[in-house]
C-alpha cells in the first residue's frame, strides 16, 4: 500500500487530521512469516507461524527542528503478529497472537550533547547481545535461536526451549534513557527506571584491519524487582573480514540471590561467510545452570539468507537443541520464510 494512503487512513482511524501534526513523520515496517517443523521426540508439527527473531510490527517515527541545533522526536512501534513463533507448542491449535502489543512508546529531546528518551522502549542494556555481522540473524542468532520454539518443551520432561537458553540482554521498559554522542567509534546508554532499576551499555561499529567491527557490553541492576536475581550483564563481538566471512561470538550472566541457586550463563560462537546476496552461517551455544542447578544445555545450528533486495529477504535454517538430563529427547528445528519490509 502506498505510504502516504497508509498515513491517511491511520489517521483517519484516530479521528486525527493530518493538518494538526506538528511532527513530521513516516511509517514503516515489515511482514515477517515463516512454516516451521519441530520435532522434539515425543511429536512433530507444520506450523504457519510469525518468526520472533523480528516478528511482524509497524512503526512511525517523527521529528522537528526546535532550534539551536536540537530536536523533538516520536517513537511509536507495535506488533501485529499472528501465531508468534515463541508461543506455539508442538500440536498447540491456532492463537499466540500478540496484536498491537506495544514496543515503543515514547519521546524524546535530541542535539549535540546527545539524546533523552521518555516512555517505553529499550533499556540501555537491551540489543547488546546482537553484534552480527553475519547477516544470518533474521534465522540463526543466539538471542533468538530458541526463539523460534520457546514454549516447545523437550520430550519426555516440561521443560521449554526458552527456559533452558538465554541470551541474559536487556529488554523494553518504561523509563528514561540517556544516550551519549558518539566517543570516537563508541556510544554509551544508560536507563532509569521503576522501583531502582538501571541498566547501562556501551556500542561501538568501526572498521578495523580492512574489515568491520561490531562490539557491545550492557548490565542491568534489578534494584529488587526481580524475586530471584540481582544483575545480569551480556556482551558481543563480531567481525567480518573483507572477504565476507565473519566470526561471531557472545556471553551473557545472571547473578541469583535465591539461597542454593547457581549464577546460570551461556556463550555462544558463530561461523558465516557472504557472497553476493546469499549468506550462510553455523553455530554452537552452551548455557549452564538455567534449566536447573548443574545442567548444561547445547545448540547448533545452520543458516542461510537471500536478499533478494533491500526490503525482501528469503531465509532456510536448521537448530537442534539438547537438554543435560536423563531421560530428556532432542528438539530440532526447521524453519524457512521470508521478510518484506514497507
């Protein structure tokens, strides 16, 4: 649909005239679908489902000049996803819809000295596990890996995907966050927000040795809303060598106050190489002490990316994923689909 159609009849549906807005803004996003069989010992499916590495959404954005070299600036993003990746059991019916879910919602003050952001959006920890360089995330990343079957449960226990492996990165939340100029090839964040909880990051894209480099490090402070933990931290690193291979690793911790419990974290390291439009990647992922006490969970997987064009990716990957108790049967993971971007 063409853009400028789009904006009318959203607008349109809010009983907002266009003529009343003071911001300058556009709307974007994409569709994100893919078919995916799992088998986890005990039974398989062909499910039709929104892929959670970057689910469905549409997004608008917007800024004004407001003088002396400053900005005022919106930020407005919703899912609208159908039957979400992460939220589909093996032989679950139809529903794990997450409509309009809110991902960002929030304002902000930007100039030289940086940027403020108010509402809901990223803390400053969240994306600091994503350094890839790759281009393979969209179907192998270790952040989302099990995302893409996180509520499918290993055969013969309870236990999910999604609680046996975490990635420990940040997450979207209400607060305040500070982002600083760029310092050379870094950038640090740092967000405030209910109840005593903090998190900061640091950022940093620059070329180095004839390649490219993409480095991240965030913490998070709980500041007691969490039960059972105090902080958690993660960190990333990739690089990508001038003839299209690339070496991706990262590691994240979380530090349990529960008397007894083990501080669970998890490292993984990625292989990929590009060539024209395709691009293809494997990897290994270990966590230890997430599931349970002395448990270590590994995965693997392959993956492959055609871009088509900017706005259009093709994607095929393959993920296996094995629980460290008696008794417990592998998940494996199959997945293709595509990504168009509006």
């Amino acid at each position: 649909m063409n853009k400028k159609i789009l904006a009318v009849a959203i607008a349109s549906a809010v009983a907002v005239p266009m003529a009343a807005q003071a911001v300058e803004y556009k709307i974007s996003g994409h569709v994100n679908r893919m078919i995916r069989f799992a088998d986890n010992g005990s039974g398989s499916d062909v499910q039709h489902v929104d892929n959670e590495a970057s689910r469905t959404r549409f997004r608008i954005q917007g800024s004004e000049d407001i003088g002396n070299g400053m900005k005022a600036g919106i930020y407005l993003e919703t899912s609208v996803a159908s039957n979400d990746a992460t939220n589909l059991n093996i032989k679950s019916s139809d529903g794990g819809d997450i409509a309009f879910d809110i991902r960002h919602s929030a304002l902000f003050f930007s100039g030289n000295w940086g940027k403020v952001t108010m509402g809901h959006t990223s803390d400053a920890q969240d994306g600091t596990s994503f350094a890839d360089l790759s281009n393979t995330w969209l179907v192998n990343e270790w952040a989302t890996n099990f995302d893409h079957g996180g509520s499918i449960n290993f055969g013969g226990t309870a236990t999910t995907l999604g609680s046996a492996f975490s990635s420990f990165d940040g997450g979207r939340r209400d607060g305040i966050r500070y982002d600083s100029p760029a310092l050379g090839p870094v950038t640090v964040a740092v967000s405030i927000h209910n109840n005593s909880r903090w998190s900061i990051g640091a950022f940093s894209s620059t070329s180095l040795g004839g390649g490219e480099l993409s480095a991240n490090l965030g913490y998070t402070d709980f500041g007691g809303t969490s039960a059972t933990a105090d902080d958690k931290w993660s960190g990333s690193l990739s690089y990508l060598f001038s003839q299209g291979t690339s070496i991706t690793g990262g590691y994240g911790q979380q530090d349990n106050s529960t008397a007894g419990s083990a501080d669970p974290d998890m490292y993984y390291v990625k292989l990929g190489h590009q060539w024209g439009s395709h691009a293809v990647s494997v990897h290994y992922g270990e966590s230890h002490d997430l599931s349970a006490r002395g448990e270590d969970n590994q995965m693997w997987g392959l993956g492959w990316v055609y871009t088509m064009r900017k706005d259009i990716e093709i994607y095929a990957g393959y993920n296996n994923f094995e629980l460290d108790r008696a008794g417990a049967q592998d998940v494996d993971i199959f997945v293709v689909g595509s990504r168009v971007k509006f």
